[in-house]
C-alpha cells in the first residue's frame, strides 16, 4: 500500500475529480476513517463476523484515538483477529512501539500521511431501526409482500417509497444526495416528493 501511494501521491489531493484505479483502496480507506467512531467501532468488532472485525481494527490503526483503546484491549483476547495488526493499533494509541516493529510502524506512518492529502468529506450512516421501528418495519414488508401476491404492483412500489421501508431500502448515495437526515415519520415523504420534484429541472 505504501508504494503505491508514493508512485500515485500527486493525485491524492486531486480526489474526488481524479480518480485513479490504483489508489481505490486508499479511496476506501478514507472513507472508513471518515464514518468510524467509537460507536461504529464497536459494531464492526462486536456484532458482526472476524470479517468486520479485522476492518475496524485496520481502520483504528491508520486513524488511532484514545477512545478507542478500551474497545480493542475487550477484543484482543480474540484469537480469530489477525493480532499483529491489533497489536500495533494499541501501540499506536499508546504510542509505545517496540523496537522490532519500527519498520512496520514507519511505514503505517506514510500511508496515514497519504491519507491525510485526501480532502476531507462528508461520510455519514444511517442509524439502525431502533427496537420499536423494527415491528413497523415488518408491518410495512408484509404489506407491501400482501399488494405482489395479489398482482397489485402500482401498490406496492407506492408502499416500497413510503415510511420506514423506503428510507432503510433507499441507496446510500440517495440518502445521502436528499441531505443524510434521520427517519421521521409523516416527513419522509414529503422530502421524497421535493426531492423528485426538484431533480425534474436539473
């Protein structure tokens, strides 16, 4: 990753109206550190498969924060993460690098640097269905699963736009483009109806 983005650096700063196909993972990377925080942290180690896992433990290593630390130190005993990369992001929190890892930790340090020459951008998620929207969810799926058992396709693809399925089901460029806002019932569609009215004159 390092050598790449040294022989690919003069178009870092150029992101996102240079796009270069070498530089795709540094894209992804900046990405992840711009939308991690603890919280998100926390679900990427603790609720899903050692796949997630591993990511968030490499995101806390090129983005390190204090917060963090308590939440790597619960998972370390872990042994399905890879432990070396684990390892390392503690230290870059604590700052206390072994000897036989300084090669490793200056090369972590150039590819942070690259990072840091991608601008800054807006990466924010969608909070999950809380507890009492989930049984809503579902009500709302099984209405629109009743109108295509019963062929009435212009129903259901109404209902598909509506209410908590259609602001989970929207894409995330969509959501984001319509202004990344939480779901509030009774307004939702109503910013679906500006938003298509005024992607009409553009």
């Amino acid at each position: 990753m390092d050598a790449t983005g040294l022989a690919y650096r003069k178009f870092l700063s150029q992101y996102p109206i240079v796009q270069c196909e070498p530089l795709d993972f540094f894209y992804e990377c900046k990405r992840g550190i711009m939308a991690l925080d603890k919280h998100l942290l926390s679900d990427l180690l603790f609720t899903s498969s050692w796949r997630e896992a591993n990511c968030g433990v490499w995101l806390a290593l090129l983005a390190p924060r204090a917060e963090y630390k308590e939440l790597l130190e619960k998972i370390l005993p872990n042994q399905s993460l890879a432990e070396s990369t684990l390892t390392l992001a503690l230290a870059a929190i604590d700052g206390h690098i072994a000897p036989e890892r300084k090669t490793e930790f200056a090369c972590l340090s150039s590819v942070r640097s690259m990072l840091d020459e991608i601008p800054d951008f807006p990466a924010p998620l969608r909070i999950a269905p809380t507890p009492e929207q989930i049984p809503l969810y579902e009500l709302e799926r099984a209405r629109i699963c009743d109108a295509l058992k019963k062929d009435h396709l212009q129903e259901a693809l109404t209902l598909m736009r509506k209410g908590l399925f259609g602001y989970y089901k929207k894409d995330y460029r969509t959501w984001l483009r319509e202004g990344a806002a939480p779901y509030a019932a009774g307004i939702e569609e109503r910013k679906q109806a500006e938003f298509k009215a005024r992607w009409k004159f553009w």
